[in-house]
C-alpha cells in the first residue's frame, strides 16, 4: 500500500472515493453525503489551497481509503476531515496509517494541533440521545461508548476529548471534538526521527529497484 497527493485529473480514482463516501456513511450519518453528487462535491474541494487530500492505493491501484485535513487558524490548527476506509480493507490498519500520514503532512506544514469531530446520530456513546444542557461537559466529563462508537479510535491515535456541540446534527444528536498535539518540542522531536526513518525506508526501496547502483558525479563531471 502506499499512500499519494490525489489530484483534480485522477478520475477513476475520484470516482471510486465518491462511491466509498456514499457506502461508508450511510448508516449512520445518512445526511452527510447522501448521493454521490454530494460525494463529488466533497472530493472537489479537497482541491482547495488550504486543504490536504491524500489517497491510499493497493500495488494494482485499488482505492483503499482517503483522509483530508482542512487549514484553520492561520495554520496552527487542522481539521481531519474527512477520513474513509473501503469496507474491503477495514481492519488492516489502513485508517490508523491515514491518520498518521495526515499528521506528518500538517507538522510539515508548520501545524500545531490536529482535530476531528465526530458525530453521534444514533446513540452510540452515553452523550448520544440526551438534552446535554444546561452541563454539556458534566455529560461530557462522564463519556461512555455504548456500541462502538470511532471517538475511541482516536484515542488510541493520542486524540483526546477537548469538547462537544450539542444537538449539532439535531436534538439528541452531538458531535463529540478530539485534538492531538502535533508540534510540541517532545513531538517535533519523534516526528522529524520517524520522517527520517521513512525517508530512508523509501530510498533504500528505490536503490533495490535500481539494482543496487548508485552512481556519484565527481567534481568537475
């Protein structure tokens, strides 16, 4: 698998995220792209100067999943949106490698925090059903997932609960805000080691496919 910039001219590709878009989010949040009008529409403003839209692909060019990320606050913060997984490819890991690709996309971008809402249509946690005022954050404070509700996916990614909206996507029905620290010193330090890593990974890849021969110009060449 690996992971690429999708870009306006990758049709075929644009088409199949439409489609996931559509399929993946028709249960439980049905309004959110409802036809695949709606799905295009959201792939084309991935497009956007302020935006990060990143596909990953299997070696025969399957689509496998997309997250994007979307500039805010000068920069300092991005917001995760929209992250999806093909329903063939769920649970290998695929969304945990997205999330992380994103992370390194925005602290190469001089980002601080990243952050993601997730929505609670049909009850899935403890604050899902409820008149949360006039203590949204005692609620909050006292979370429970009920029936496998992604908010603890993030966790496990490091995200932590920093909010919630109440009746955000109607009465009863919040959305829940996580945000992970991108670029503290301690963090700057991790991420430049694990991008280092990478990059070596990736040269050392395209020394194998070239045989092994590298060729340095001498001086005056």
């Amino acid at each position: 698998m690996r992971i690429i910039d999708l870009h306006p001219g990758y049709d075929q590709i644009i088409q199949h995220i439409a489609e996931m878009l559509v399929d993946s989010f028709n249960e439980h949040s049905p309004d959110a792209w409802p036809t695949m009008e709606s799905a295009l529409e959201e792939v084309g403003e991935s497009f956007g100067e302020d935006r990060i839209s990143r596909v990953a692909v299997d070696d025969s060019g399957t689509v496998m999943g997309w997250a994007g990320a979307i500039k805010t606050y000068d920069g300092n913060v991005w917001e995760l949106h929209p992250l999806v997984v093909s329903a063939n490819a769920r649970g290998h890991s695929i969304g945990r490698t997205l999330v992380e690709d994103i992370e390194n996309q925005v602290f190469e971008r001089g980002g601080l925090t990243l952050w993601v809402g997730c929505d609670d249509e049909d009850g899935l946690t403890s604050v899902g059903g409820l008149d949360l005022y006039p203590n949204p954050l005692e609620h909050l404070s006292k979370i429970r997932n009920l029936a496998g509700h992604p908010y603890e996916f993030y966790q496990k990614l490091g995200f932590v609960i920093v909010g919630i909206m109440p009746d955000a996507n109607g009465p009863g029905k919040p959305d829940i805000y996580l945000a992970k620290r991108i670029s503290g010193s301690e963090e700057r330090e991790v991420r430049e080691e694990r991008l280092r890593n990478r990059r070596n990974k990736r040269n050392k890849r395209k020394i194998k496919k070239s045989g092994g021969a590298i060729c340095q110009l001498s001086h005056g060449s």
